[in-house]
C-alpha cells in the first residue's frame, strides 16, 4: 500500500472514530438522532468526508480490499452532498449502527496487513 493510501485510510479511521464519538456523546439513541440537527449534522460531515476519501484511494487498494464496500461509501458521499434535504434519517442512522463500526474494523485491518 502506497503512503497516499495509508493517508487516505488513517483518516476515514479518524472520521469513523468521530461518528462513534458523537454517538457515545448523544447517548446512542436513534429517536434523538431522527429529532436533534445538531446529532444528525455531526454524523454527516463525516459520512460525507468518509465519502470523499473513498473516491481517492488507488485502484489497486480497491481491488485488494474487495471487503470494503467502495461504491456504496462513494454513493453515501453522493447522497449526503446532493439530496441532504431529502436524506432519509432512518437510513442513516442504520449506516452509523451498522456499517460504520464494521468499516471501522476493516480500515484497522488494512493498516494492520500493511
């Protein structure tokens, strides 16, 4: 892995660290996430920038990593730029319940193979 990917990696880390972050802070509870903008706003940003960083890693890292979903983090990114008025919460709430924690693990498990 090229020092770019490692880059590129260690912050969705950090962004994946954050959402977990301000989970921990609203007390991980889905009906104040579908009611609090202030919840809802703080978990976007990094879903977005978690996103962004996706559409820069290195072709060869994808094909490596074919565990990591790449094209659904790029769509995610996509979804949260273009139709953040129409963002289904509920949707995303999910995203940050279930796939950002196994994200998280798969990310760790790439620096760790480096």
């Amino acid at each position: 892995m090229n020092d770019r990917d490692t880059q590129l990696i260690e912050h969705m880390i950090r962004y994946c660290k954050e959402i977990t972050g301000t989970v921990s802070f609203f007390g991980n509870d889905r009906s104040a996430f579908l009611e609090n903008y202030i919840y809802f706003n703080s978990c976007s940003t990094p879903i977005l920038q978690i996103g962004e960083l996706a559409k820069r890693v290195s072709d060869d890292l994808i094909k490596k990593h074919p565990e990591i979903p790449w094209r659904q983090i790029k769509g995610a990114r996509d979804y949260f730029v273009h139709d953040y008025l129409s963002i289904d919460k509920e949707l995303a709430w999910d995203m940050i319940e279930k796939d950002i924690p196994t994200l998280y693990e798969n990310l760790c498990n790439i620096l760790k193979d480096k």
